[in-house]
C-alpha cells in the first residue's frame, strides 16, 4: 500500500523499497510494486558504496534525483528518499518516475510522509532495529575532515547549504534541516530538507519573534538542544500550537548559532523525527561543526552578493530591447554560467546602418570576472560608435583590435560583425577569432560557410579578411559564442553541426515565419531562439561559459521600393534630380515630403558639381522612412562649415542636418555616398510596400 502511494504521489511508474542489513552489510530489496521481477534483479542487493541511487540515499542521508533508466522499464530517472529511524538510516524508498524534471514541493512532501511512515512500519516489522551502528570516532573524524573540504570548496550559499546536508545530516541521523541567514534584522530561510515549502516560511522574516527557540540562539550566540516535544513546550510554550505543523512529524531538535567575525550570521535547524538524547560528544561535535558552517556561509554570502552585482552590471551592459528594422528583426538570448563561475564578457548587438542596411554583432572577451565584462562594454559602445561612421566590417575590426591590444597583453576578444543589406541581398562579414555565421534560406537549406578565421582582437594584424555571400528574402541569420557549441562533451565543430540541425530541422522551424509581418517573424526568432537553447544547452546548471545567441531573420527590400536614376556630370544635374525625385515621390503617394526632399538632392547634388567628380547618381529609398542618397566619384570628406554672416556659402550641408532625422557619409572602393533619412508621415506608410 505504501509502494502504491510513492508512486502515485509522484505520478511514477513503480516503487521499491529496501532494508538495510547489517549482515552482509548491504541493502536488500523487500517489496516492489509496479516492477516487474526479472526488471528489478539488479538491485536485489545493493552495497552502501555503490552509485545507484537507494545506496547514494543511504549513504548521504538526502534525497536523490538521478536520470536515467537504470532498471531498463522505460523511466526517466529515480527519486530515491532515505528511511531514518531514532538510531540512523534503515533502508530507502526509490520511485521510478515517469517523466524528466523535479516533482513540485507538494508531490515531495507527500513522498517524506510516506517515507517517514514505512521507516516507522519497517522497524517495528524486525526483532531489533536494523540501522547501521553509530559512527565510530574515526567516522567522526572523518566526517569533520570531508565536511571541512566540502566547505572550503563550496562557493556559493547554496553549495554551503548542500554541503551541510551531505556531510551533517547522516552522521547525526537527522531528518530535517533548515538553515538560515540574518541580515540587517531579518531571516531569510537559505536552505531546506525533510520540510514541506510552506512550513519553512514561518523562518522568514524580522527577528523580534519572542519565544522562538531561533531568536534566542541568534541573540545569545549559544546553541540550543531540544530532545522531545515536552522539552520544547516546557522552554518555548509558543511554538506548541506550531510543533506539529510539518509534513513529517519532529520530535527533537538541535538550535545551532553559525557564527562568523564574532557575530551570528544565520541558524542552522537539525531536526529528528524520534525524541533522542544528545550526548556531550555530539554537542561538542555540532557546535565544532556549526563554526565551520557559519565561516563558510559568511564566504559563500559575500560571493553570492559580488556575483550578482557583477550579473546586473554585465546585465546593465547589454542591450535591453534589440530594434525592430525594416531589413531584420532579431532576437537574442544571454546564458550565464551556471557552475558558480564568475561574470562572463559575451555581448551581442544590432545596428541600425544608412540604406535599411542592419549590422549584427557578436563577440566574447576572453576569461570571466568583473574587467572582462567592464571591457565587453567598452567594447560594445565602440562598435556601435565605429558602425555609425558606416565603417566597412575589416575597417571596423581594425580599429576595434587596435583598442583591444592597448588594453594590455592580457586581453583578448573574439567578434563576428556582419552588415545584411536588404537591398542588394547580401551579407559581407569578417571573423576575428569566431565561430562563423550560420545561414538558413527560406526553404529551410543550412549553410554554413567555411573559412579561415583572423586571430582574435588583441592579437590579429589588420587587414581582416571580408566574406560575402547573397541572402535571400526571409533568410535567418544565426550568430552564437563559443559557449553554446562547446562544452566538456564536445567540440566547438561538433556543437556546430548540432546548431545547424536544429535551426535547420523540419520539427524545429518556427509557426512564426509565414511572411505576414514583423510581429510573426520576431515570434518566430523568439521561439527558435528558445528551441536552440534547450536543444544546445539542457543543462545550463552545469555549464563551465556563458554563452551568447543572436538569429534575425532578413526582410529585402522589395523592387518596387527601389528607384536609381544617373545624373550629368555638369549643372544640370541639380535640375534634373529635382524633376526625378518630384515624379518618384509623387508615384509612391509622397508628395507631402516633395518640397523638403527636392531641396536636400538638391544641395547634394550641387555640392557634388563643386567639390568632387563624377559619375552622379541618385537612389531613393521607401521603408518606414524615405532614404535619399547622391552617388559620385571622390572620396572627400563632407564637413558642416560654420558660416559668417557675411559668407556666401558654406551654409547647404547646415541646411541638410537640418532638414533631415540624420545623414551622414559612407565609403565604398571607388566612391562614396552622401545620404539623407526622412520620416514617412504614419497616414502615408499604409502604400509602402516594405513597411510591415
């Protein structure tokens, strides 16, 4: 009946419970229920030192999660939950479970109170109890010596509170633990086993709790032994209505001060489920254990409280919302690591460039710690800052290695900048240090172009060497760190090929992409990025790196949106790219921006005839905003002169910052390209046929 209940309480496929036996000093299997016979041979009989979770449980005297199908039936993993009597562990009760993940704090609950009535059935069922003898003296040291070195090795508080679980729980054979912080006055519960979630809230809150056997070992620093309920009625009358409140009935306690610098900084809770004595040794041997507990957990808070400070400030670094432009829409997703590792330097980025052109970034600096990620925002602002000066991507790279190497010898970063412009449909880019780009073209073919990468930042020699490939209309863009494709268990190529079969994968490619409108494409991206993640990174509390992931998917620009026109090389072209532009915006339904935009062609147009050469030529760009751009064959530099009064000229590029959202310069290798950006008034986008 009880083998029934574990299953059914944790939705499992079958249960089994063991004894523990003293001769031959292993655990044996009496009962089973939903496994069938030949299924469960393999456990009959279990040694306390093997690895299968009724033995692990045993041995550490906690509850085990283990994955796998170990009896070969088809489950998920075991939950193993030891049976402890007044005398020490007696055997364990293991639940075969259905399905992945952890049973909520209900179903566990349930599972304890099982446990703790067959532990109680099973002693009574023997002629004499069938615990282990209690631990001898040279247990006992080596108990202290492995919990000195679970905490000296412990990192954070909840390393500290697993430790403490580990290594004090089975030697003492308790139960229950609870293990608190106080804080400026307050408790704030850390640690919890043996306890439903909801008997523990009573531990949070303000200190001033008179008569609460916490608030006295916290205030008078000495630890505190309870061994039954009647003691504990007797000391603190204000708990009684309070002592029968757990899942799983406590019948003794010990109050423990965690002291760390002379002062008390939480409370450790052991709880038992039989009333028991406790010996002077165990007092001395709890109190020298609380010692260690409390420095360790004093460490293990100051960490938590850096690490999360470095975690808002990288945070705080990256970009909050990426923007939603007419030639992509992106998402992205920062991973950090998840083995108490410090702060990481992975960054992403997307940037909106001249012509709807959007450039992605993705990069990594090199080691983890508070300077890495101070440098990975340096570095990300001079990205941004280099890119709207319409750099070229080996340009761009050059100058940010020249940054990264006067930084010192010791830093060192990777980055993929790549430009995707919508309407040549292509994306150039160049790699330093990085894994390469993947591409998915509409009918879900993977590309993934194979090049030799430039070293990374900090220790390349410019040039960087430019890749370029054409993109087509509703192509997805992949960008990813080291840390999502590599790891302990394969290599960054091997992560590669795994990344290219999940974006690429027909049971992976998102509703979202049906070409209906920027909402539906960014809940695709939204929902791939998400599916990359799981598929990639399953276990991301156990990961070594951060990681970084950034995939937007491309809109061209379509034809119709489009309108290039070439220009005489003489001062009649001013005229005529007045007569174009005025004919073009009035087929686009534009005529409101006619006035102002005839008048900024114009000044381009003429200071091309007076300042550089040609061949002229005019394009003119419709997305959500109008673009204007004047084409010719010198490669000087634009400047905003500030006239006098009594000047001439010298006042048309004013004139143009004026009249315009922004504008500004780009180069290209035998010419360049002043250019202009208008908003399109919101009652004339309806006709635009890019706008989405």
């Amino acid at each position: 009946m009880a083998l029934r209940q574990a299953t059914v309480s944790v939705g499992g496929l079958g249960a089994l419970l063991h004894r523990w036996e003293p001769d031959p000093g292993a655990l044996v299997l009496v009962a089973v229920d939903g496994v069938a016979a030949d299924a469960a041979r393999s456990w009959a009989e279990l040694r306390e030192e093997q690895d299968a979770p009724p033995a692990r449980t045993l041995r550490l005297g906690v509850v085990v999660r283990a994955a796998g199908d170990d009896l070969g039936v088809g489950a998920a993993g075991t939950l193993a939950v030891p049976l402890v009597a007044a005398g020490g562990p007696i055997g364990a009760l293991s639940v075969l479970l259905a399905r992945p993940g952890e049973p909520d704090e209900a179903q566990l609950s349930f599972l304890h109170t099982v446990a703790a009535w067959t532990a109680e059935r099973l002693e009574c069922a023997a002629g004499r109890p069938p615990h282990r003898e209690p631990a001898s003296e040279r247990e006992r040291t080596i108990r202290t010596a492995e919990l000195t070195t679970a905490l000296a090795q412990a990192m954070t508080v909840q390393d500290v509170v697993a430790a403490v679980a580990q290594h004090i729980l089975l030697p003492v054979g308790a139960d229950g633990l609870v293990v608190i912080l106080f804080e400026n006055g307050r408790l704030t519960r850390v640690g919890l086993v043996g306890y439903p979630e909801e008997y523990s809230k009573r531990f949070d809150g303000p200190l001033n709790r008179a008569g609460l056997p916490v608030t006295d070992v916290l205030r008078t620093g000495k630890p505190r032994f309870v061994e039954s309920p009647a003691e504990m009625y007797d000391l603190y009358p204000a708990v009684e209505d309070k002592i029968s409140m757990g899942t799983v009935p406590k019948m003794a306690w010990a109050f423990l001060p965690l002291i760390a610098s002379g002062r008390a900084v939480g409370a450790s809770i052991l709880s038992f489920n039989r009333p028991r004595p406790f010996t002077e040794e165990e007092r001395t041997l709890l109190t020298t254990f609380s010692a260690l507990v409390g420095q360790a957990l004093e460490r293990a808070r100051l960490y938590d409280l850096e690490h999360a400070r470095a975690q808002e400030l990288q945070s705080a670094l990256l970009p909050r919302v990426l923007p939603r432009l007419p030639g992509a829409v992106a998402a992205a997703r920062y991973l950090p690591a998840g083995r108490g590792e410090q702060v990481g330097g992975d960054w992403f980025d997307v940037i909106p460039l001249s012509a709807d052109r959007v450039a992605l970034v993705i990069g990594d600096v090199m080691g983890h710690g508070i300077a890495e990620a101070a440098t990975m925002g340096r570095l990300r602002t001079a990205v941004r800052t280099l890119a709207d000066l319409d750099m070229a991507p080996d340009e761009l790279l050059g100058h940010l290695n020249d940054l990264v190497s006067d930084l010192g010898e010791d830093f060192y970063a990777t980055c993929l900048y790549a430009v995707y412009d919508p309407v040549g449909r292509t994306c150039c880019y160049c790699l330093a240090g990085h894994p390469p780009p993947v591409f998915v073209q509409p009918d879900g073919t993977v590309h993934r172009p194979v090049v030799s990468p430039d070293p990374p930042l900090g220790a390349a020699t410019p040039p960087f060497a430019v890749h370029e490939l054409p993109l087509p209309d509703q192509s997805l863009v992949v960008l990813c760190t080291d840390g999502l494709i590599e790891s302990a268990a394969q290599d960054a190529e091997q992560g590669l090929v795994q990344l290219e079969r999940v974006v690429g994968g027909a049971g992976v490619r998102p509703a979202g992409f049906t070409g209906t409108g920027q909402e539906a494409d960014l809940r695709g991206v939204e929902e791939l990025c998400d599916t990359v993640v799981a598929r990639l990174v399953p276990d991301r509390e156990h990961t070594a790196d951060d990681a970084a992931l950034l995939i937007a998917h491309t809109r061209a620009m379509p034809a119709e949106d489009i309108a290039s026109f070439g220009l005489p090389d003489d001062p009649r072209a001013a005229g005529q790219a007045r007569e174009l532009v005025r004919g073009q915006l009035s087929r686009w339904g534009l005529d409101d921006l006619s006035m102002t935009t005839e008048l900024l062609v114009s000044e381009l147009v003429g200071n091309v005839i007076r300042h550089a050469k040609g061949p002229l030529r005019l394009r003119l760009l419709r997305s959500r905003i109008l673009t204007c751009e004047v084409y010719d064959g010198s490669l000087s530099t634009p400047r905003i002169r500030h006239a006098t009064y009594t000047d001439e000229g010298g006042r048309g590029l004013q004139l143009v910052a004026a009249l315009s959202r922004r504008w500004g310069a780009r180069y290209l290798s035998d010419a360049k390209c002043i250019w202009t950006e208008q908003d399109i008034p919101d009652d004339s986008r309806g006709s635009a046929g890019a706008v989405a």
